[in-house]
C-alpha cells in the first residue's frame, strides 16, 4: 500500500511508520500540521506543535515530499465521535491530506491508500484520523494502538530511534533537568514515575513529548547545535516546559 504519514516528530508518529514498512507498505510522503508561526506551543487536542520548527528536515533526511500546513481550525466538538464541521481543526487535516492525495495521484499516477499516524491510546485522535480516511477512501495504520506501553517503549529503544524529550508537564519530570534527555537516558525515570505514581510511560497521559532525531528511515539525523527551555508553567507541583530548536542540521550518517 502507497502510505502517506502523519509525522509530528514525536517517536510514535515515526515508529508507526517503521512499522509501516515492516507490514509491506511503502511511504511515499509526508504530511504534518504546525501551528501559525507566532506559536511555538498551541493547545490542541490533535496535533503535537512543540518542535514544528524541524519538520521539514524530516523531507530531507527521507528524500520524500512533505506536504504541510498551518492550523487554522479550533476544538468545536470534544466529544469521542467526530461529524464534519467547518472550523474545526479536524478538517485542517481533511484538507491537507485531499490536497496530498490529488497531487500524489496527478503527478505521479498511483494512488495514495494508507495514513500512517501513532495513536496508542487516544480514541479522540484514532476516530478523528479514521473519519477523514474514509471520506477520502483511504486506510487508517495505527499498528501501536492499544500496545502495551512498557513493550512498546522498548521496542522503539531497541529499532534505533533516537528520541529527546522536548516537553514535560508531570510530577517527577523538571524542564531544565529532564529536557534535551535520550528515551535511552528517561527509560529508568519514566519506569519509576509509572510505578510510584501511574504516570504513562509512553506519554500518553500527557506528561511528555519528544521529538526524533534519527531512526532507521532516516538517510541523515538531525543535530541540535543549540537550544533553550521556555517555561509555559511555572506550577509548583508540575512545571510545564518545552525545548525551542534555536540552530540545527543534517548530518550524514
């Protein structure tokens, strides 16, 4: 199947698309919605904006296309089940994948089947994602839907990718200690935080994100030359902060 992925960054948007390619699809492009550019962080129920500013390094380290675009919608219905409706940012992503399916098809004169994305848990996200495929008469791949966090963490550890933390908001995890910090670095920490405090250990409660640097897919990784940490909020039980990308490169492997 010719798949197109969802890519955030985040270590499950590009391990579904290992696991893509391990199931026998092939990825033809990419797709990914960023916040407008006066935003680093947006607070959306969808999409992860934190580390948009590297994305387009992705097209590059996979000699793919990235189609791209900013979100313009808001959240107009929270409920689990999803209906089409105008100015919700759920059609931003409708519209960018119509677009990237017609030109694929136009140019290039095979048509586009699947939409890799990395839900594990959120059944907000995996309907959402699945809605939008079936009115485009496309196949949602979520293989990491329902996996046992645990197993899967290792897993990504063990296929190469390499993945920092670029966003912490939990007790336990601080942003000027814990961000820029490898999942092979985390991986004791984020154990003792699931077993003390039943935090996730993917991240699925929303107490990190990350941002792939290198993986398997990759021709060239991405090298942070210089960063800094914002501190969205300054809670005294849980510190929420993030990391912005300030230089960086491909580096050939």
């Amino acid at each position: 199947m010719k798949v197109i992925a969802l890519v955030s960054g985040g270590k499950d948007s590009v391990f579904n698309m290992m696991e893509c390619v391990r199931h026998g699809h092939e990825i033809v492009a990419l797709a990914n919605l960023q916040p407008p550019t006066s935003q680093n962080e947006l607070d959306s129920y969808m999409y992860q904006s934190v580390g948009s500013e590297l994305l387009d390094l992705y097209a590059e380290a996979m000699d793919m296309p990235m189609y791209r675009a900013c979100i313009s919608g808001k959240v107009l219905n929270a409920d689990l089940g999803y209906e089409p409706r105008d100015g919700d940012e759920v059609e931003d992503l409708f519209r960018l994948l119509n677009k990237a399916k017609n030109e694929i098809e136009s140019k290039h004169g095979f048509r586009l089947e699947g939409v890799s994305s990395g839900a594990i848990l959120s059944t907000y996200q995996k309907n959402r994602v699945e809605n939008v495929c079936q009115r485009l008469g496309m196949t949602s791949l979520a293989y990491l839907w329902q996996r046992n966090q645990t197993n899967l963490l290792n897993e990504m550890i063990e296929s190469g990718i390499n993945a920092i933390l670029i966003k912490v908001a939990c007790y336990g995890l601080e942003p000027n200690k814990h961000l820029g910090k490898t999942l092979v670095e985390m991986k004791p920490h984020l154990v003792k935080l699931e077993s003390e405090f039943g935090a996730n250990v993917c991240g699925e409660g929303g107490e990190y994100e990350t941002f792939t640097l290198d993986c398997p897919l990759f021709s060239r990784k991405i090298i942070i030359d210089s960063s800094r940490v914002k501190i969205h909020s300054n809670d005294a039980f849980a510190k929420v902060g993030f990391l912005i990308f300030e230089k960086f490169h491909l580096e050939k492997k």
